[in-house]
C-alpha cells in the first residue's frame, strides 16, 4: 500500500510539473492524487469493481479539490486535473487498442467498453461533487440571505 501511495503521489505531483502548475500547489496536488488513488486501490481491494471505484474517488477528489482551491485561493482545475490522473485507464485503453491491432475483436471490445465505463464514471464522479459543492454555495448564501433580512 505504501508503494502504491507514494507512487500515486508521485505520479500527481509529475503531471503537475508538466502542465506548469504552481510550485506551491504541486505538493497539494500529489496529495489530491494520493487520496484519490487510496480511495480507488481501497475499494478495488474490497472486490468492488472499477467503475464504482473510479466514480467514489472521482467525487472525493473533486471534492477534495474544491476545498484546497478555496483554502489556497487557486484554481480548482489545478487540483482536479492532477488529482484524476492516477485514476485514467490508460492501460486498459491501450490493450483494447492492441487487441484490435492484433484481430481480437471480443477482447478488444470488453476492454475498450471498461474503460469508456471508466472513464464516464471519473467525469460523472466530477460533476456530480460540482453540483453538490453548488448546492451546499446556494444553501449557505440562502441562509445568510435570510439572517441578513430579519
């Protein structure tokens, strides 16, 4: 598990120098893919499939990035974008991309679904922590609104 966190973060934090993240943000942005890769490698542990897994993680990585941005008063996208990498299938991607190569047509098909699952699931994971940090927004300035109006 240690290996798999520290290459997580290691991962996050490359990718983050890469696309010229802030270097005060490139700590936080390893740390947003550790989480996120230790959410995931959990759940995958505990025999639950990919595609939840991806999706949970998604969400808590997003989350996760909301809660930095605004603490930092960086971005979001710096933290999300980092934070998901360790989570794209680009291995699965890849073999389905071989099998097709090679005439495995079936084989090529299964992996290519499972990472297009996977893939929708890390997007849907994303927007769904975006709506949930908008209403969580909008109930508080509701709140604040109606203390300021009595």
């Amino acid at each position: 598990m240690i290996a798999q966190l520290i290459t997580s973060f290691l991962a996050t934090s490359g990718f983050g120098i890469l696309f010229n993240v802030p270097k005060n943000a490139i700590i936080k942005c390893g740390l947003v893919g550790m989480i996120g890769w230790f959410i995931y490698f959990s759940m995958v542990e505990k025999r639950i499939d990919a595609v939840p897994a991806s999706f949970v993680s998604a969400f808590f990585i997003s989350a996760l990035s909301h809660v930095f941005a605004k603490k930092y008063k960086t971005p979001v996208i710096i933290f999300i974008v980092g934070g998901i990498i360790p989570l794209v299938p680009g291995g699965l991607a890849y073999d389905a991309m071989r099998n097709f190569v090679s005439n495995e047509y079936s084989i090529a098909i299964e992996l290519a679904a499972k990472a297009s699952l996977i893939a929708g699931s890390i997007a849907m994971g994303i927007v769904f922590s975006e709506v949930f940090n908008n209403t969580i927004k909008q109930g508080v300035s509701v709140r604040k609104s109606k203390k300021m109006n009595e």
